[in-house]
C-alpha cells in the first residue's frame, strides 16, 4: 500500500488462496492503496459475506460499500475503476489471449496446483495447515489454529478426485506440469510479463494457481525456484511491482506493440489447452445434456442444487496428455469461457479472422467456435442459464 494513503479496496482473502493470488496480484503491481483481511475479521463475519452472497474468497469491498465476488468480476470491476492502461492498450487477439488465460487461471491449472499441493505432505503439511488456520484464527492458540487448519484442510483435499487428480493420472500431471513451467521460463527469459514490459490481465489470471499454490507451497515452491527461476521471478516482478525489472532494463514498460503474442506464449497455450480445451467441449456436451433434460427452464433457471454455487454438471471422462482421466464437468469453468466466446463474437472481421487464426495455431478453434446450448449468467453467486 501507499505510505500515508487511505485503502481504496478491502480485500477478504488468504495469502494460500489461489483465485485471492489473483486479484492481490492486480492491486499490488498497479500500486493500488488497499488492506488485505483474512475472513476471520469481524466485518466480513458481520456484513461483507452476506452481501457477497458466497462463502467463497476472495472477496472484496470497496469504500462505497460496493461488495463483489468473484476474482473475474472483481478484476472487471477493478478496471472499470482504475482502467489500467496496459489492458486498454492491447490488440484484438492480446485481448482474446487475456481471455484465454483468464480460463486457463480459473481451472486449467487446477490439477498441478492441487497435486503439488495435496500429495506431498511431509514438506507441505505443517505449512499449509497453519496457514488455513490462521486465516481463519490468528492469533489464536497453537491447537486451536491447528484444529480449524486441519478442518479446512480436509475439505479441500477431498476435491481431488473429482478433480481426477489419482496415482494412475499423477505422472501424466507431473510431465505436463515440467512442460508448463518450461515453456513459462522460456517466455519470461524473452519478456517480463506475458505480453510484453507491462503486466496485464493474463498475467494476474495466471498468478492464481502459478503463485497461490505452485509458487509458495513448500515442494512446488522448491520446484519452480530450480527447474523455472525465471518463472520464479515472474512471480516476484508481479507481486512487487517491480515494472520491467533488472532483468530487462531496455523493454518498453508496454505491451508488445502490432498486436503481437510471443511464440513462446502460443507455445504455452497449445500446451495448456492440449487438454484443458476437452475438460472444457466436454463440460459443454454436459451443460447440452442438462439443457435437453430442463427444455422449458425459464431465464434464471439455476444449474446449482441448493447450496451449491459453482455445480458440478456431472462425470466427464477427457484426454490428459494420453491419460484417460475421470472427473467433473466445469460449470462454472463455461461461464468464464462464455466471456471469452463473447469477446470474438464482438469482434469486427477482420479482428476476429485474425483472432480465429491465432485461436488454431494454438488449437483452440474448436474452442471459440462453440456455441453453449444456453448463455449462462450468475445469480445471486450461483450459475443459472440465461
Ligand atoms: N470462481 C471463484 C472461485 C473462488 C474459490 O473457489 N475460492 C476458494 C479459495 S481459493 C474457496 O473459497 N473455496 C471454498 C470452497 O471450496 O468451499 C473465483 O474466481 O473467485
């Protein structure tokens, strides 16, 4: 924060929390005066999850009293507000890169950051566990800290099997994670961000999982440090502002000028979306199905069973990197491709020719060309059909 100012934003998050890595990272490299809280503390108790509607983190307030959650929602509203120069200074198909990183932050990463997380105990146990339980307790008592961190904890390693994340898939999501982190070294040995001298939306959509789980964990962390440094550093450049950084004292502190992805950031998506590309087609045929099944739902049909925010739409079996993996079709994951598909169908021709060859060099033109059988929307927190 600024010394001396006022915080402009109030964000209810936790430092282990993948989707507040995200929006933190947007407050601190564009240098916005805010207050990091932890959802123990008594306003978000008394007032802000009620009005967010969600039990989920992050969320954040703003001095009006304007309450969202969300991480996509709140960077949205984060830009209305402080309309971040480098993000308005993009192309069409920057743009739809942002778009499809936004989707790769939200769940394309998942199975790394929970594997990485969850499977290596002996050096991430005590760590992790403290850290749910501070953020819900601190300070506190060592046991009782312990206790509500051991609590959390079991709640959400129990998502890795609809995750498909078991010993039969782990060396599949262990090769592809060493190719992730090779492919971002390569990009961050080229530029600082991931479109140039500026960092922009990708980038905070991509701290998510690369810094809240896979660049802080205890094993992750050591992972990253040795096998990608300059991923590492990435990371540091974000987080601290630190502009174009040491390592690059000659870049424009700008996106790339003429529109221009980096090959190595088109390499990286071809990977990403290798796999992610048919969790999400799949995920799809799910919501069709349900849509079939509900023919006459009325707009603001919710998706969700009571209770549950972001459904799962039912099994899907998907390709991982030649490993039949079972999980959950992505709700919610089809709401954040939806903006993406929103945003090509916005395009004049000539941008969305040129954004739809991009699209199938990095093998997501299937993807774009997608039409969901329902528009979904969210109501009240939850997904429902539009
Ligand atoms: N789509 C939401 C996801 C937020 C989310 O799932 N946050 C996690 C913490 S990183 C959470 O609150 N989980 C609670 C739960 O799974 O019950 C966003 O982008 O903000």
């Amino acid at each position: 924060m600024r010394e001396g100012s006022e915080p402009e934003v109030f964000l209810y998050g936790a430092p282990s929390s993948l989707y507040t890595a995200k929006v933190r990272a947007f407050l601190r490299a564009h240098r916005i005066p805010h207050e990091e809280r932890f959802p123990s503390h008594p306003r978000y108790r008394g007032a802000v999850r009620e009005a967010a509607e969600s039990h989920r983190i992050p969320v954040v307030e703003f001095p009006d009293h304007t309450v969202v959650q969300d991480s996509t929602l709140i960077l949205d509203e984060l830009e209305r507000r402080y309309r971040p120069a480098a993000d308005l200074a993009l192309g069409p198909r920057q743009q739809l890169v942002s778009h499809l990183l936004e989707c790769v932050g939200d769940r394309g990463l998942t199975k790394p950051a929970m594997h990485f997380r969850w499977n290596f105990m002996a050096e991430n146990e005590a760590f992790i566990v403290g850290e749910f339980g501070r953020a819900l307790r601190f300070p506190g008592p060592a046991e009782e800290i312990e206790r509500l961190g051991r609590r959390v904890a079991a709640k959400m390693s129990g998502y890795l099997p609809m995750l498909g994340i078991e010993a039969r898939t782990v060396p599949a999501i262990e090769a592809a994670y060493a190719e992730t982190l090779a492919r971002l070294d390569v990009l961050f040995s080229e530029h600082p961000y991931v479109l140039g001298g500026a960092p922009t939306r990708g980038d905070f959509a991509l701290m998510g999982p690369m810094y809240g789980h896979l660049g802080r964990d205890p094993y992750p962390l050591r992972l990253m440090q040795t096998a990608a440094p300059l991923v590492f550093r990435w990371i540091e450049r974000v987080n601290g502002g630190e502009g174009t950084g040491p390592e690059f004292p000659d870049a424009a502190a700008a996106p790339l000028p003429g529109d221009r992805v980096p090959d190595a950031l088109q390499d990286f998506l071809r990977h990403v979306f290798a796999t992610y590309r048919d969790e999400l087609l799949a995920s799809a045929e799910r919501l069709a199905g349900w849509v079939a099944e509900h023919a006459d739902a009325a707009a603001g049909t919710l998706l969700s069973p009571a209770g549950v925010d972001q459904p799962a739409l039912g099994p899907i079996v998907v390709d991982y990197h030649g490993v039949k993996v079972q999980q959950q079709a992505m709700g919610h994951s089809l709401w954040v491709l939806q903006r993406a598909l929103d945003f090509t169908a916005s395009l004049d021709d000539e941008a969305r020719r040129s954004c739809e060859a991009l699209a199938d060099e990095v093998g997501v033109g299937a993807l774009l060309r997608l039409k969901l059988a329902r528009r979904l929307t969210r109501i009240g927190g939850r997904l429902a059909v539009a």
